[in-house]
C-alpha cells in the first residue's frame, strides 16, 4: 500500500507546482498549469503544461512531471499537486490518469488547487475506477 507523502512534502509539491504553473507555455489555450510530483523517496518532481500549434503535441503538466521522474529512474510515487490560476478545480485530463495508470496504486493522491492552496484531494482509484494498466499486457 501506497501512503501519501505526508504533510511536509505535499506542502513542497504545492510550492514547486505554483513555481512551474509560471513556465507555462499555454498561448493557445491561455489555461497554465503547473504541477508537483512526489516520488516514494521524497524526491520532488514539476511539470507544466506545454502547448504546440498543432495540439496533438501538446503535452500536460501532470505527464511532464512523471516523464521527468521516470527518465531519471523513480517508478514509484505517492502524490501529485495539480495548480491552475483559476478558482475551480481542475482534476486531470483522461491523458494523465492514463500514465498515472501505468506507474501509481490506486490510493495515490492527487491533490487539486490554486494559487492560494489545495481546495481538494482524491485518491487515484476515485478519479478512474477501471484503468487500463499493464497487468491487461503481462498475463
């Protein structure tokens, strides 16, 4: 069983998530987001989003947390801050619970929020309750 990273480090994961909300690159959908990885060993991760002209190569700030973590050797995590510059929160898209599928256990956290802090938490499993994950390949 996964356990969230505690306070302290979700805390940090909130800061680092509002530092890389600002590095953005969003100008087509003017819609920043930044986010705050926490690996099992406390090593903090962030991400924003990045956008592209044709779209498709977009990619969100919660997978380029997880790409950056996983190219440098952490499969194992316990929580995610996910900050947008507006007052409801935004889960993730069906992208990002897609590779959170592929690397996070069902209680992972994903915490939700704004500038001003977290307003919401879910564990993984509550935000996609089938996920289509590797045990489906590796029978």
């Amino acid at each position: 069983m996964h356990n969230s990273g505690g306070r302290d480090s979700v805390k940090a994961a909130w800061e680092k998530a509002c530092q890389s909300l600002s590095h953005s690159y969003s100008p087509y959908s003017r819609f920043s987001v930044g986010a705050g990885l926490v690996a099992q060993n406390g090593i903090l991760y962030s991400g924003c989003n990045v956008e592209n002209a044709t779209y498709g190569a977009t990619i969100c700030a919660e997978r380029t947390a997880f790409l950056k973590a996983i190219s440098e050797g952490n499969r194992s995590f316990s929580d995610i801050v996910i900050v947008t510059d507006t007052v409801k929160p935004t889960p993730p898209c069906a992208l990002c619970l897609q590779t959170m599928a592929e690397f996070c256990a069902p209680d992972f956290m994903i915490h939700i929020g704004n500038l001003n802090g977290i307003s919401v938490s879910y564990r993984f499993c509550e935000l996609l309750t089938h996920p289509f994950g590797p045990s489906y390949l590796l029978d």
